[in-house]
C-alpha cells in the first residue's frame, strides 16, 4: 500500500490528509499521542503533546525503506496495542484499520488504550466514491477473467464511513466529525489530475459524502462520568446556603 503513495493520486491523497491531520490534531491537549502506522504521513507534528510517538505495524517492516521522517519510536500491532489501560489520549490511525487483520478488534483495542475523552482520529479509503467505483470494476473484470487493474492498493475491502461510524458508536465512542475529501476522478497520471483540479470544490460543495477519502474524529465517552466544575463556581451557592441556614436557625 505504502509504494502506491508514490504514484500520482497517493501523492495527491497524502497531501490533502495531512492538511486535515494538521488541522484536527492541532488543539487536542494532552500528555501522550500516539500514531500507528503510515510513517510517510506526520499525522501528530502540529500536536503540542510532551510525549508524541509514531509506531508501525508488522506488514510495514516488509518495506525496502522507510517514508518516515524520524525512525519509529516502536513496533506494534492494532490488535493487541502494548499500553496500560486509559494511557493515551490521542490516537491517530491513518490507514490503520485497512491494513488490520480484524479492523473492530482493532478498534476495540483503541478504546481500551484512551483515558476517558481521549480523542480518536481515523483516515481511509471511501469504497463509495468514484474511486471505489473503479476498483469495484476492475475487481469484476479480474473475477470475469477479462483482466483489470486495480486502481487503489489491494488491501481487501475497505470500510466505508458509514459502517465505521457505526463500530464507534457500539464502542461508545461520540462521532466529533467527518470530513471528505479528493473528489478528482480515478486517473493515473499527475497532468490529468491537475486538470481536474475545479472538481475539488465542486464535489465538496455538490457531493460532499462521496469523496475519494475520509477523516473521523471520535471521543470516547465513558457512561456515568462527568468532569467537575471548578470549586470558585460552587462558592457562591454554597455562602448562600449557609446564610438560609443561619437564618432558619437565629432568634425569633
């Protein structure tokens, strides 16, 4: 997966990923972040955490070299992540979940890691789109034995937003936001997709949920917890209480 972010489209679909990891990560606070996979994308360098670490999973060590701007800090798997429990809490999985061999234990791992309100941020491959349209094509040509090329990295079925958005909800995580993006059409060649630049603003515009790529951000939420209020706000009401209590009990 990672050599066909060499080629026109992933250079294209890299670049506009990191425009929305740079944005999303930004003000997220913290102590420690973690991003598990694609060391070619810097998915936490605009994140002002202490402890900010890129690990990569095992099919990543099968490559000849390494897109990564600083060498990984570890090596891990999305299905059995080696971190206490609410350790984390920022998590960033930049084509993770398509690269896991069980995407939802994957995720179910995600939400065992983070501290309550600890923040997810999840990037893949939108299968409805005029992209997942051509390697769905090319997948039937190949079936049908008349050939076909696919168009995106063979990593088997890629999961849409709507079906991602589903396993968070399960998990009880509370969807923040979803972002789409990459509406140029599927062709190879860097000169025509410059030419279809226009189709960016048009297709966020037009059809906004139908975007080569997509970006969710997902907050877990732990049942029965609330954050407590600062102690200056209940000073007051608590004086109050003391003054009608006085009185009650005073002469007369």
């Amino acid at each position: 997966m990672h050599h066909w972010f060499d080629t026109a489209p992933g250079r294209y679909l890299l670049a506009w990923e990191q425009e929305r990891y740079d944005e999303l990560v930004a003000d997220i606070f913290g102590y420690h972040a973690l991003q598990l996979g694609m060391p070619g994308l810097q998915a936490l360098r605009s994140n002002r955490m202490p402890h900010r670490w890129l690990a990569v999973m095992p099919p990543e060590l099968l490559l000849e070299r390494s897109d990564a701007q600083e060498p990984p800090a570890l090596l891990a798997d999305a299905v059995a992540l080696p971190f206490a429990e609410a350790s984390l809490d920022l998590l960033a999985l930049p084509h993770t979940l398509e690269l896991s061999v069980d995407p939802h234990t994957a995720l179910r791992e995600v939400h065992r890691v983070l501290v309550p309100e600890g923040k997810v941020v999840i990037s893949g491959l939108n299968p409805l789109s005029l992209w997942g349209l051509r390697q769905r094509r090319s997948r039937l040509y190949q079936r049908c034995g008349a050939g076909g090329r696919l168009f995106l990295p063979d990593v088997g079925e890629f999961i849409s937003p709507g079906r991602l958005r589903d396993w968070l909800r399960l998990l009880g995580f509370e969807l923040e936001s979803m972002s789409f993006g990459c509406y140029r059409p599927a062709v190879a060649g860097d000169r025509w997709l410059q030419r279809y630049g226009w189709m960016d603003a048009l297709g966020a515009r037009w059809w906004p949920i139908f975007g080569a790529a997509y970006v969710i951000v997902a907050v877990k939420r732990v049942q029965g917890m609330r954050l407590l209020e600062p102690s200056w706000r209940k000073a007051p009401q608590a004086a109050a209480a003391q003054v009608q209590v006085a009185r009650r009990h005073g002469p007369g």
